[in-house]
C-alpha cells in the first residue's frame, strides 16, 4: 500500500533520491532550498544504503564532486538556488562534455544578481538554453507540485543513465517551500539501463576491458568534432522521443495559455474563472522545458477555435521565446507576468485573459 505523508516540497526532493537509490550527494546551502541537505543529515542514509552526504566548501565543490561521483559510474546529484546554479555552469558544460549523467536541481528564487529568496522562474534561459559555453543541454524536467517532482525523480536519474547527459528538476521555490501531501509508491520498474563500461572503476593488466578515461578535452579539431557530432544526434533523439507535456482544456479553446511550474496550477484556477463567463481557456503545461513540446503546442495551437496563446511567467518573459518560436508568427503569443518575484493570482490572470480577448 502506498505510503502518503504532508511534507515540503525540498524534503520531499531528498526523500525521494534516496528512495531512487542516489549513491551520492554533494551541496551548499542557500535559500530556498536548504531543507533538501537539512533532510538528508536528518535521514542520516548512509546508515541505510550507503549513500554518501557531505556538505561542499562552495557551490563549485559541490558540482566538481559530482563530477568526479560520476565519472566513477556512481549516481550523483546535487541541489542549489538561482546564484548557486549559475556558479556551478562551468562544472555543467563539463560534465556534459564528459558525457556524464547526474541530477541538478534548481530551486528557483528571484534575479539577477543576489535578488531575492522569493520564487521565480527567471532561471529558465539558464536551465533550457545551457549556462555554460558549448553546444550542449540539459534535459529539464518542470515539476507544477510536490507529488510530480516525487513522481519526476526516478525518471530524472534514468534519463541520465540512459543518455548519459546531467538532467536537472527546475522547481519554483513555492514547490520547495510548500507542504502538500505526497504519496510514496513502492519503486517502480526502471527503463532498461545501459552498462557503465566508461565509468572509470579502476584498471589493471588483467582487467579485461580497455582504459577508461572521462575527459572533456579534445586538441585535435576532428575529435571534438567528433564529440559534437555525437552529442548533437543524441539530442535530437532525445527531442524526438522525450519531450513531455500536460494540454488541459484545449480542445476546442478560444485561447491556449501557456505555463509551467506552480503558475500553471493557478492558471487551471483562473481558467476556471473564464468557464464562469462563458470563455473557453485551454492550458499548455511543458513537463519538459527541454526538450521544449514543440509539437504537442503546435497541434493544440493549429485548431481553428484557437485566436492567440498567452505566456505566464514569474519572470520578464523567458519560456515566452519558446512558444514564440514553436508558434511561429501563425498566430498572437502575447505575455503576462512581472520580473522578479511577483506571483500572480488566478484573478489577475482571469482579467488579463478577459480583457485580452476584447483587445
């Protein structure tokens, strides 16, 4: 029987990677996301499976411990807030270039700069577009509450495994900060994993295997084109077969709002307050912010009911390129939101649509 408990949404995030069999974790306090280590201390895990806790000197530390955790075929991850993640962009790039899989979450709070310990989701070029320098991405996966980053966890280790990329959970802060009830299931079948034959495991003559070398650093020109060649068509086989979304309401919609995270919950409150007045609102919710569900938004945006979409952000305006470009000048994209931390209400969403309809 499944076990359901009230809890925040950062203790839920080091729960669950516990119960995902993480081998290690690595991090740095800051708010708002501090209860995930305070968790794992408290859960002390390395008396039950092994797993390894430790607090890094720095953000930096931390995400070049993971590096190292997975280059050894161990499963890694860590967690930190907007200024943290940004530190930890050279560590990113290197461990995708190293094609190396692990877990980064993001516990969104307001920018740049140091700004605010309130939510945001003004991370989501730095998550989706690669902070780092390089042609790479990360697989996102966007999590709108507690019970789906729970539900996201063990797909976020697998997608790592089996892509051999970092993936990272972009959660909002209300999603770290809130308490809802969770519901526990018994661990779930896997996808079929591949072999760790690259991890670097240790090697003698007797060894019968080749070297393993994790390395990042290609001199020769062809080579690194060879890297990128490789990463490139993994990419688009990862857009091809993962991109995940939730449509709510769109079938036969006037207009399609777009929103992830804890914004799209308000947007099903406000879509419900234009059913009251007879307008019929759809929502396009992107499970993954990358790879971005072009087509699942092109299809619901090709009906003919549907006059224009509508981006809702905690930001100036971020994912909004996104639908933009998957829109492509077929329709309005116009945007609603405020930078920084401002969190709008069902109400305030509700009147903007109104009044956007009679423009």
């Amino acid at each position: 029987m499944a076990e359901v408990k009230l809890m925040k949404g950062n203790e839920v995030l080091a729960e669950a990677a516990i119960r995902c069999g993480c081998d290690a974790y690595y991090g740095y306090p800051i708010t708002p996301q501090s209860e995930v280590m305070e968790t794992l201390m408290l859960r002390k895990p390395w008396e039950e499976t092994g797993m390894v806790v430790l607090q890094a000197e720095s953000e930096l530390a931390s995400i070049n411990m993971v590096y190292g955790a997975a280059a050894c075929g161990k499963k890694a991850m860590t967690s930190s807030s907007s200024p943290g993640i940004s530190l930890m962009q050279e560590g990113l790039t290197y461990l995708a270039g190293a094609e190396l899989p692990c877990l980064v979450i993001d516990v969104v709070r307001g920018g740049p700069g140091l700004g605010t310990i309130q939510p945001a989701q003004s991370d989501y070029f730095q998550a989706t577009k690669g902070g780092g320098h390089g042609d790479y991405h990360l697989i996102v996966l966007a999590p709108a509450s507690v019970q789906e980053t729970v539900d996201l966890m063990q797909d976020a280790f697998d997608l790592a495994d089996i892509y051999r990329t970092p993936v990272m959970i972009l959660a909002d802060g209300i999603i770290g900060q809130i308490m809802e009830p969770v519901e526990f299931h018994e661990k779930k079948e896997t996808r079929e994993l591949p072999a760790k034959d690259w991890a670097a495991t240790g090697w003698s003559p007797a060894s019968n295997r080749p070297r393993a070398i994790v390395n990042s650093l290609y001199i020769e020109v062809e080579e690194l084109q060879e890297l990128n060649d490789r990463l490139q068509a993994r990419y688009q086989h990862i857009r091809e077969n993962e991109s995940r979304a939730e449509l709510y309401n769109t079938e036969g919609a006037e207009i399609i709002v777009c929103a992830y995270g804890t914004v799209a919950r308000i947007c099903k409150a406000a879509i419900g307050l234009c059913a009251k007045q007879g307008v019929k609102v759809g929502l396009f919710r992107p499970i993954t912010a990358w790879p971005f569900p072009e087509k699942q938004l092109a299809k619901a945006m090709a009906q003919d009911s549907v006059k224009k979409a509508i981006a809702v952000e905690i930001s100036a305006g971020q994912m909004l390129e996104d639908v933009k470009l998957t829109v492509n000048g077929t329709k309005p994209v116009e945007f609603y939101g405020k930078p920084g931390s401002y969190t709008p209400t069902a109400e305030e969403i509700a009147e903007y649509i109104m009044k956007s309809r009679e423009a």
